[in-house]
C-alpha cells in the first residue's frame, strides 16, 4: 500500500490529485507525506470589539515588488523549502512554471511603470464612492489596454529563463487566440464562471488581468475607497479574496486580511467570522502536521526546559482552512506571524493537499485561484 493521509479519527485514506483534473486513487499523484487533519475550535473573541478606526482597513497593492515576491515564494514552495506546506512532486513543475509567470508580470509592470494602467474617468469614481461601489470593478467593460498588457506578458514569458518545456508552445497557443476568445475567457474569469474559462489558457490570462488590476488599484487612495455592504468582496474592484492573511508589522500587526484575487488588494475582516457568509458561530481552523508530530507534547517539553518551543515559530499554522459549519465552505488562512514570507496566492496554490482533505471532510471551497482552474471529473 502506498502513502496515505490520516485524519482525526485515525483512519487512513488515499488520496492523489492531477493537474488539470482531480482524482481520487490515481497512482500518477500519491502524496508522499503522511499527515493528519488536526481542527482547533476558537470562541468569538475580543477581536470583535477592538477599535476598528485604529486599524488600516485597506491595504493597496505594490506591484512594483508583489510579483517578484511570489515568483521566489513560489520556487521556494517548489523546491520544498516551506515548512508547514508540504508540496507533492508531480505539484512542483506546476508551481515553477507559475513562478515564470509571476516573473513575467513583474517584467511588464516593470516596463509600464506604476501609472501605466491609467485609472477610470474622475466622475465615474466619484459616482462609485458615492454609492458604496467598488471604484475599479472587474465586471462590465474592461479597460481596452488589457489586451496590450497580455501581449507584454507572452513577449516576457518568450524570453523566460530557465522556462519549463511547456511554456514555448503554451504561448505559441496563446498568441494564436483571436481576441474575441481572449476577451470571453477574460469574463469567465472576471465573473469566477468555470464555464468558459479554459484551464490551460486562464491561468495566463488572469495573469494579465492582475497587472493590469493591481496597477490600477495602486494608484489609489486607500483612505478614500469606502467599504462595500458585504465584507465578503474586495471594497476596490467587487472580486472575491483567494486566501486571507495574518499580517505583521506596523499598524497591521496580527489583524486578518483578505486578499484579492484580481487586483491584490487586501481588506480587513475580523478573525473568527466566516468570510463566505459572515457567521461567527461555527468557526474552526484545520492545518496539516506530520504523522508523527506532536507539538503539545514539543510545547510542553520546552517549556519544562524554560524554552519557547513552537509558540513564536509553528510550522503547523503557516497553512490552515477556516472553515464554517453554517455555510460548510472554508478558505485558507495564511499566517505571517509563522513565516514571514507567506505569499496569499502561492501558498494557495501550493497547499492542494490541504484542499483535498477538507473536501473530504464535507466543505466546499469558497472561492478559486485565478492561476489554477481545475475540472472535475465526470
């Protein structure tokens, strides 16, 4: 029998993911780690009632430095250098070749500068902040520069280095699609329908989006953008967040933030609150740790010898679901505090095995990642 992965009741499951699709049993990707599912009830808390006027509700993106950022996030999630993430093999070629993307985004936003997307009209802006409106909606007409911002990144991703065999016909495939068809896969990804979004050009295609996104929402105010009714969609652009992620430093330290999966932008939401459906009474958090770890154990021990142990540093909290039992959908949270290069959209992508298990366990993922559209089989 090969690896299997190990849940809270001790019994032993196998489990295996393809890219592309994603099976059950089949022996082209078998988790070589054994792990369990390991859940932590928390109680609605004082986080609640903290001064929210204290708190940056709104952190625009840099894009400046966010792709190089998640492309050496992204090679150190392949080569395995993230504790607290395990990545399968057959996992790795995916993250390196998403790596050449994010690449590629920086060398276009490096090209274009920080205005070069330029932002919408002044009166549309105002009418959007009158009425609570996302100000850079990423439904209805899209700026037309966007087609030029992925014809930039297909010229950088031409001359990658060190780019995986199946980038130069990927691209070559890319070049080849009529406008029509790029703009129709754009709205599918805009308006997170998997109909229509094709997986092996979406990717590609929400790459150059995210430029041309992230571009503009840096360019703005983040003390002028106004919150939206729902703290569940991005108050910049209308988007649903593809992770949340526990910051640190300055004004942000340790407060919970939820991340764009368009413009990069991050908002506020209290810890401990569905942010799928805004409930805060069946909340639980479950990550991954090895099958013989036992970090209480490690905890208590260390603290008999006068040590911290894994109370400032815990590898088992770098990646873990939040989940909710009154929506039964979860999210991931990221913590900063236990890794500080912790990157929302590539540990995203890399934590699939962490998907995989709480599926099993019955809850439906909030929302995608705009670099991975995976289909089901039938």
């Amino acid at each position: 029998m090969g690896p299997r992965l190990r849940g809270d009741d001790g019994q032993a499951f196998d489990h295996s993911f393809r890219i592309g699709r994603v099976r059950r049993r089949d022996p082209a990707f078998v988790f070589s780690r054994e792990i369990q599912l390991v859940q932590r009830l928390l109680q609605p808390g004082e986080i609640e009632a903290l001064d929210h006027n204290a708190i940056p509700r709104l952190l625009l993106p840099h894009p400046a430095s966010l792709y190089q950022a998640r492309a050496a996030r992204l090679r150190a999630l392949a080569a395995g250098e993230v504790p607290g993430i395990p990545v399968e093999e057959a996992l790795k070629g995916y993250l390196s070749l998403m790596a050449c993307v994010a690449d590629a985004q920086h060398a276009v936003v490096s090209r274009l500068g920080a205005t070069g997307v330029a932002l919408p009209a002044n009166e549309a802006l105002k009418q959007a902040h009158d009425h609570n409106m996302p100000p850079l909606p990423a439904t209805g007409a899209r700026p037309a520069v966007w087609l030029g911002v992925f014809a930039s990144l297909l010229d950088a991703l031409e001359n990658a280095k060190d780019a995986p065999p199946q980038l130069a016909p990927a691209v070559a495939s890319l070049r080849a699609t009529p406008s029509a068809e790029l703009e129709g896969i754009a709205d599918a990804i805009l308006g997170s329908f998997d109909e229509g979004a094709d997986p092996l050009r979406a990717p590609f295609i929400a790459a150059a989006l995210q430029v041309t996104w992230s571009l503009m929402a840096g360019q703005l105010d983040a003390s002028w953008a106004q919150p939206l009714v729902t703290g569940t969609l991005c108050p910049v652009c209308g988007s649903h967040p593809v992770a949340s992620v526990v910051r640190i430093g300055g004004q942000s330290q340790g407060y919970r933030y939820l991340h764009c999966s368009v413009c990069e932008s991050e908002w506020h939401m209290v810890r401990v609150k569905c942010s799928c459906c805004e409930a805060n009474g069946k909340i639980a958090y479950q990550g991954l740790i090895g099958k013989d770890d036992d970090p209480q154990a490690e905890n208590e021990a260390a603290a008999r010898a006068g040590k911290s142990g894994h109370k400032n540093i815990d590898p088992s909290k770098v990646a873990r679901a939040e989940t909710c039992d009154d929506c039964h959908t979860y999210r991931k949270i990221f913590n900063q505090e236990h890794d500080f290069h912790v990157e929302p959209v590539a540990d995203d992508l890399a934590s699939m095995m962490l998907d995989v298990l709480v599926s099993e366990a019955g809850y439906a993922r909030a929302s995608g990642n705009p670099l991975l559209w995976l289909k089901e089989d039938v």
